[in-house]
C-alpha cells in the first residue's frame, strides 16, 4: 500500500496509543536510570534483577515489548569508564535478559547495544545502558515504516510481572 492510500485508509493519519503521552508530555527526566539503581521498590521502577554493579530492568518506553536494559549503578557515559566488573555484569544481565525473553515473549532473536552520545540516539548521555530488544520474525510491519510507531499489546506491569515470575523460578541468574 503506498502512502497516499495508507492516507486514505485512515484520513485523520492518527494512531490512538494513549500511554505513549507520557513519555512526550513528561518533563525530561535524566536521572530515572540513577534513580531506579537506587530505588527500593523494583517494581515500580520496573527492575527485574540486581547484581553488584549492574541491574537489569524493563525499559518504560520499549520498541518491542519486553524490551530490556542492562543498566551500571555507576554513572558512565562511555565504555572506556566502565571497570571490569561493570563490563562482565551487563553482558551477563545481557545473557540473562535473552534467556527470559524467550521463555517469556517467545524472542526468536535480538538486538542488543549502546548508544553512545545524543548523537547515536542516547537518551540519556551520561548514563550508558545496554538494550536487550527482543525480536521475532515478521515483527517490523506495516505499523513502523508507514506510520513511524510501533503498537504494544501488553501492559507494562504485566510483562514485567511475566519476566519476574521467570527469573524468580530461574537458574539462569544464579
């Protein structure tokens, strides 16, 4: 379908998806990574595990649902300021995180990496974190190239409370 008869399908040319409102309506918010790190009730900030240097969490504003990612408590902006412990944590979260969205969102595959630099797409500059986006086959359709967004069927709290439930009865993050 070309653009003028995907126009013509829908004349208003809008897609209602009433929670994607908070995240353009919200004040920017550059400490949420630091701030979830911190928090004590990980459900609210949507962490699903911690480690020594690193936590893993659910990302609010997910390009695919389940989309996860590996976070330092530590701010860095850039790889080279990680220490090795750092470094081995959010590959192994990284590992874990692609574990449990299989089991959980049925992944069949992944992207998984850092933007680094608001140049690159880094939302926040100064605390680089390491996406775990599951994906599946046929998962990009018509919904992201024609109208640039991307539709979510789940709730949040839902996918959260799946992956949780996985990792609790898990071997994988011994």
């Amino acid at each position: 379908m070309e653009n003028n008869e995907a126009s013509q399908a829908n004349p208003s040319g809008a897609l209602w998806a009433p929670w994607r409102v908070e995240y353009f309506a919200a004040p920017p918010q550059p400490d949420f990574l630091w701030e979830a790190g911190r928090a004590t009730e990980d459900r609210a900030h949507l962490v699903l595990l911690r480690r020594r240097h690193c936590f893993l969490m659910l990302n609010r504003y997910p390009y695919a649902v389940g989309h996860l990612m590996a976070v330092p408590y530590r701010k860095v902006a850039e790889t080279a300021a990680l220490t090795e412990g750092e470094r081995l944590e959010l590959w192994e979260l990284a590992d874990i995180g692609q574990r449990v969205l299989r089991q959980a969102v049925g992944a069949e595959g992944f992207n998984v990496g850092l933007n680094l630099g608001k140049c690159a797409g880094a939302g926040v500059a100064d605390h680089l974190h390491l996406h775990i986006v599951p994906r599946r086959g046929g998962d990009h359709n018509f919904m992201p190239v024609l109208g640039g967004v991307h539709v979510h069927s789940e709730a949040m709290e839902a996918v959260y409370d799946r992956l949780a439930g996985i990792l609790a009865l898990s071997d994988a993050v011994v």
